[in-house]
C-alpha cells in the first residue's frame, strides 16, 4: 500500500546554521516509501562489508554511506560503529545484531527495519525516522535519540541514560524529540534516561525500568505504566490522562507526581 510521509526544506539561513534542524520529523512530506529510492539498494552486502572492512581497525569514523541506498538487505552483524549514516535508507533492511556504536545516522530512514539485539550505544539519531522497528533487546545506552519510533518494538531494550528529550533549540520546522508514540518497551531499561517533552503516547511499558527519568512535560498520555518502577522519576508537568499507573509502592517513589497534568485522569490499579 502506497503511503507518504513528509520532507520539507529550510531556509538557506537555517540551513547553514543547522543541517540537522533542516528537516524535521513533522514535516515530512510527498516521500514514496514505495519508490525505488526507499526501496532498493545500490550496493551488495559484499561491497559494504569490504567498505566496513577497509576502514583503518577502531578508526571506523573514516566510514561515509551518507545517503546510500541500502534498503532490503541482509547486514545482519556487521559494524558501522563511528560510521557516517546520514540519510542513509535502511528501510526493511535485516540489521539483527549490528552495531552502530558512536555511529552518526541523523536523518536516515530505518522504517521497518529489523535491528533485533542492535547495540546503538552513544550513537546520534537525530530527524531518524524508525517506525514499527524491530528494536528488541538492542542497546540504545546513552544515545542522543529525536527519532521516530512509532509503532516501534523495543521489549527488553536498554536506553539506560539515554537522550530523548526535546530539542528546545531549534524549533522552526517542529519540535525535535523522541517520538515513542504506541511503541513496546515492556522490560524495557529507560534508568536515568532524559524524556522531558517526550512523546510517549499509547505507549506499552509494562514492567520498564524508568528508575531516575526525567518525564518532565512528556506525553505519557493512555500509555501504560503498570509494574513499571518509578523511583525518582521525575513527572513534573507530565500528561497522565487515561495512563495505567503502577501499584502504590512504586507510586511512592515518583518524584512530582502531584505536579503531573490529568493525574485525576490517570487509570490507578485496582
């Protein structure tokens, strides 16, 4: 089925400012995911292990797939840790254990990608766009993340200290943030992980590990929390309307939650 999400450009000021503020996750507009472009590859799996391999041993940053096109295939465990993948497209591409370490893939196109037990740790994700991907029991440690990842699964992830936050800096084409929007992160690890102005609506997170979150001003919104641990999660100014709240206990141990918008909204367990 043929469906079209949005690109946009800037102006030329804010472009040369900011490549990255250049294209937002909500104006994306026009793009065929179905076309050849989002859709194909111009290279073999061969040919981008030989590129991989010919990069001088821990210096990968010397790596540039910078918009290649690198759709449906099978790169299952190969490294492009330190990596330039910007605006690479990964769409539907087998990922599963790959590492992506330090890697840079701002604006790159992983929809439907497989990235099963991925490591992504302190990796840049920036305008990325990653709906329904397959993310379970990757690592996603410390990285700075204002992608897309609707509709994504991430049971058992880690993001321990991770990144997700609103980027109140640029703001002309939208607001920049993680975007988690009905995702799966039951038993997931989101522990010290910055998701102020997140968008976590419907979103599944049973039994995560939320555990010093800042949820400052995040839409959590119909998203469920139940036997998730909560101690010092901050949830100043958090949307709680139709949330499934956890057991008393670990309501105890929140940090603000009489500061959360439509508390009295919230779903509490029985």
């Amino acid at each position: 089925m043929r469906f079209r999400l949005a690109f946009a450009f800037v102006s030329m000021a804010a472009l040369l400012a900011n490549p990255i503020a250049a294209v937002s996750q909500d104006m994306l507009r026009s793009v065929d995911l179905d076309s050849p472009d989002m859709t194909t590859s111009e290279m073999t799996r061969a040919e981008v292990d030989a590129l991989l391999k010919a990069a001088p041993q821990g210096d990968r940053h010397t790596v540039d797939l910078d918009g290649k096109r690198l759709s449906r295939l099978d790169l299952s465990g190969l490294d492009f840790s330190g990596g330039n993948l910007h605006l690479v497209k990964l769409n539907r591409t087998d990922l599963k254990a790959a590492r992506f370490d330090q890697a840079k893939l701002n604006q790159a196109w992983l929809i439907d990608a497989d990235l099963t037990g991925a490591s992504f740790v302190k990796a840049s994700l920036l305008g990325t766009q990653m709906q329904r991907a397959r993310l379970g029991g990757a690592d996603l440690s410390g990285a700075r993340i204002t992608a897309d990842l609707s509709g994504a699964s991430l049971v058992g992830a880690k993001l321990a200290g991770a990144d997700l936050s609103a980027d109140m800096r640029n703001q002309s084409m939208g607001l920049m943030r993680g975007v988690l929007k009905s995702a799966d992160l039951r038993n997931a690890d989101l522990s010290g992980a910055n998701l102020a102005r997140a968008d976590l609506e419907f979103a599944q997170l049973q039994n995560a590990n939320l555990a010093n979150c800042n949820l400052s001003k995040a839409d959590l919104a119909g998203a469920d929390l139940s036997g998730a641990n909560l101690a010092g999660a901050d949830f100043t100014e958090a949307d709680l309307a139709s949330a499934v709240l956890p057991g008393a206990t670990a309501l105890a141990g929140a940090r603000n939650l009489d500061k959360a918008r439509n508390l009295d909204l919230a779903r509490r367990p029985n």
